[in-house]
C-alpha cells in the first residue's frame, strides 16, 4: 500500500526567492507536482528583489522529503535554507515536565513545603500508608513502564529509542483524563529483574502501565506483577486493544445486523494484543474464533504446537479448521488482525461471509489494504488516522486508568474490562451507526468520561467489602 503525505513527516523549508510575480505558485506546483502537500507559506522578509518564504509541507517521508527539497534547489531564483523537520522539532528537550503546584514565595512557604513542615505529614503517612494517595502525588500519578523490546512497529529498538514513545504515551494521559504519568524505560530484559524492579518503584505510583514490552515476557510480568502488587496493573498492548478493538466489533455487528455468538471470526496473530482480544471476545460471548499465526491456523492437531499456543489451541477453533490463514477465511463474518502488513488480499476477503467486517489494525501497514478490502466487507477499520474507523488505544487507556484512580482500585478484571468495552460502544448512539462510524474520534469529549465512569462503577462494586 503506498503511503499518503502525512503531517507526521512535515518540514518547513526556509527559502529566498526573487520577487516576481510567478515566485510563490512556482514553489507551491513543485511541492505538489512532487507528491507534497503545502500546508502554509508565510512571507517572512521581504525587499524589494527579493522575499523570504517559509513553506510548510506533508510528505511521504525523509527521502520523500529530501526529494522536494531537491526540487526546490533546482527551481531558478531560489535559494534553500534552513530545513526543519516539524515532528523533532516538536520533540527537542521532551514533551514532558515537571512543575510544582504550589508557590514557593517566601520561608513560610518553604517552611510548609519542605522542613520542617513536611515532616508532620510524613508521620502522619507513616502512622497510615492509606494517607499517601490523598497526600502525595501517588493520588493521580502511574509509571509507563517498557523495556524497549516491541515499540510499535519497530520492535526491539531497546530503551533509550523506545522514551519518544512512552513520553508520548504520558502526554497522552495528561490530556485525554488528567493524569499524570511518568515514563520508566528499563535498561534490562530479564523478567526477574524487571518485576523486581517496577516492585521497588511501586510507592510512588497508583498504577502501573506496562508498554512495548515482547511477548511472552509481557505476560509473565504483568502476571507476577498482578499477584505482588496492591495497584491496578494495566499492559495497553493486550488490554487497550482488546477493549477497544470489542467496543468496535460492538457496533459494527450492530451495522451488518449480526450477533458475537453467532458469528465466525478469524484473529490473525497470536501475540499479546491476540491473545488478550481473543480473551475479551471469548468473555463477552464469542463462540466461534479461529487462531491463525504465521505458521497457520492454530489448533490441537498442529504438529509441533508452541506450548504458548495450547491455551489458545483449547479455547478456540469448535469447528476444527487446519491450514492456512486465508483457507480459514472463506465464510468467515469477521478478520480481525493484529499482525504484519498483507497478510491476506481483497481475493480472500471476498471469500467471507455477506455483509462481512474487516479490521485490519497492523500499523502503519495493514493485514490489507483498507481500499481493496472495502470493496468486499461491509464494514472495515484500520489503526490508522487517514482512514475511516480508527481502533486506537488511546480510546481506551485514559479512561481506563481514570476509572481506577478514581475508584482507588487494586486491581484489573475481565468484569473491568467489558465493562470500559461497552462504555465506549455507548458513546455511538444507534441512530448514528453505519459502516463508516462505528468508533467515536479520539477528542470526542464523552470517551474518557463514560469509559473512566464505567470502569469506576464495575471497580467499585467488585472490591471486596
């Protein structure tokens, strides 16, 4: 699939160019003539030969981008200048900091703030740790917790590579509920030290995010971690997608005017986010999925089954499907894949069900492309901004994590998870259901409210009286 211009990979481009009257649509038709999009151009000096523009454009990409500006140096009466790339320079110094929400103006402030005023509330922690969440920032504060071994799509890029992204993630919570999150990228792979690790940080927090962190390790951490600690741990690659990637299959059931117990769904891949949505559909009443990874379907009679495999291989395939992916999908009313890029073709979504639905979530390359797959389904979501029925996280975890703060829970159910799963679905009234909205935007302002109020309510009626 080709990549479109996106602002994701948008530079601005200082330029001198001679004052005639043709000067600025020559640069604009260079810019789209070479496949960029011009998103603003600002005359920034200018005299009386010559004028200063700054150009801002969208492209495909680096080479893309260097291409332009090639073009641009080829341009006669132009000079280049200075080329920014808007997404670093977005990123200089971090997107993240700290500031201190009181004033510290005089001694008495700092006599309250610090010594020796800080120490009556230290003793009164102490005589009662439950003061802490009401007393110290672990009221509203979660660590994003990585080891830089599976960051998007870029997979093991380590630690130090993998902070853009948590700090992005941290960012993310701040503005979609308010809360504050710090990112903690770990220099080590090792389960044991991992765990022990978060363990010993645990203090400071009242939660825990775990991120990009490679399957199966992810799921030994967050289990032990579960089992250790008296705070909700949440790992967004399985849970996030699992509940918003049910949230839309919801809805868009609701579209085809099929029922989850009733229909055939094909998952392809087999990893955390896999795992964790086949768990989810599984709990909310799905009766027929089919597993298939790279080396196919997954089932009990597969030679040399992985004994990661098996718990999927028992709780999967009634109907006892062998081969291949694309062999599994004729009749299938549901793919939903969270894999690798073209894994199956508009050929194999052809061979589905009428009335079918796709959702095609490897980013930035989908199982298929969305256009071809349209042309068959009914209903198709991607992972994508630039196309209809974005499945992102990020619908999902703020208000997931806002529930749990707020009910001061300790932990994460399935009960939990349904239930910000079904909050989220709610959000698209049924009147304003069609194959082409089946997930409300990320900056609708309801999401995090009735996802965080849902997720509140399920905690605080199953925590122990």
């Amino acid at each position: 699939m080709s990549s479109t211009p996106s602002v994701s990979s948008s530079i601005t481009v200082r330029l001198e160019v001679e004052a005639r009257p043709t000067a600025v649509s020559e640069l604009t038709t260079l810019i789209e003539t070479t496949g960029g999009i011009v998103t603003a151009l600002d005359v920034t000096a200018s005299e009386h030969e010559r004028i200063t523009v700054d150009v801002t454009c969208a492209t495909r990409g680096d080479e893309h981008a260097a291409t332009i500006v090639d073009g641009l140096r080829g341009l006669a009466g132009v000079t280049v200048g200075p080329v920014s790339d808007r997404t670093f320079l977005l990123h200089l110094g971090g997107k993240l900091k700290i500031e201190s929400k009181v004033p510290i103006r005089n001694r008495d402030d700092l006599s309250m703030i610090y010594t020796p005023g800080v120490a009556r509330v230290c003793e009164a922690i102490a005589a009662n740790p439950d003061d802490a969440r009401r007393l110290t920032i672990k009221r509203n504060t979660i660590a994003v917790v990585t080891d830089g071994t599976a960051v998007l799509g870029l997979g093991n890029i380590g630690p130090l590579a993998s902070l853009p992204v948590m700090e992005g993630k941290a960012a993310l919570f701040k503005r979609f509920a308010d809360i504050d999150a710090f990112p903690i990228a770990l220099d080590t792979t090792d389960v044991d030290e991992i765990v022990a690790t978060v363990r010993a940080i645990a203090p400071v927090f009242a939660g825990i995010n775990l991120e990009d962190i490679s399957a199966p390790r992810c799921f030994e951490v967050e289990r032990r971690l579960r089992d250790m600690l008296d705070i909700p741990v949440f790992h967004d690659d399985q849970h996030g997608t699992a509940i918003v990637t049910l949230a839309a299959l919801t809805n868009a059931l609701k579209v085809v005017g099929k029922d989850l117990r009733t229909v055939r769904i094909v998952l392809s891949g087999a990893g955390a986010a896999g795992t964790a949505v086949l768990k989810l559909l599984l709990a909310a009443g799905a009766e027929d999925v089919v597993v298939a990874d790279i080396a196919g379907v997954v089932s009990i009679e597969r030679p040399g089954l992985d004994p990661s495999l098996r718990w999927i291989a028992e709780h999967t395939n009634p109907r006892g499907l062998t081969g291949t992916l694309r062999a599994a999908l004729a009749d299938a009313d549901v793919f939903i894949g969270v894999s690798a890029p073209d894994v199956i073709t508009a050929d194999d979504v052809a061979t589905m069900a009428d009335r079918s639905i796709v959702f095609a979530l490897a980013n930035p390359r989908p199982e298929v492309d969305p256009v071809d797959a349209a042309q068959h389904a009914m209903v198709v979501g991607t992972g994508r901004s630039d196309f209809a029925n974005q499945i992102n996280n990020v619908l999902a975890f703020p208000g997931v994590f806002r529930g749990l703060l707020d009910a001061q829970s300790h932990r994460v159910t399935d009960t939990l998870l349904l239930a910000a799963a079904q909050a989220l679905a709610s959000v698209i009234h049924e009147d304003e259901l069609n194959p082409t909205y089946i997930i409300p935007s990320v900056f609708n302002p309801q999401v995090t409210t009735v996802v965080a109020a849902a997720v509140e309510a399920a905690a605080r009626a199953g925590a122990p009286s």
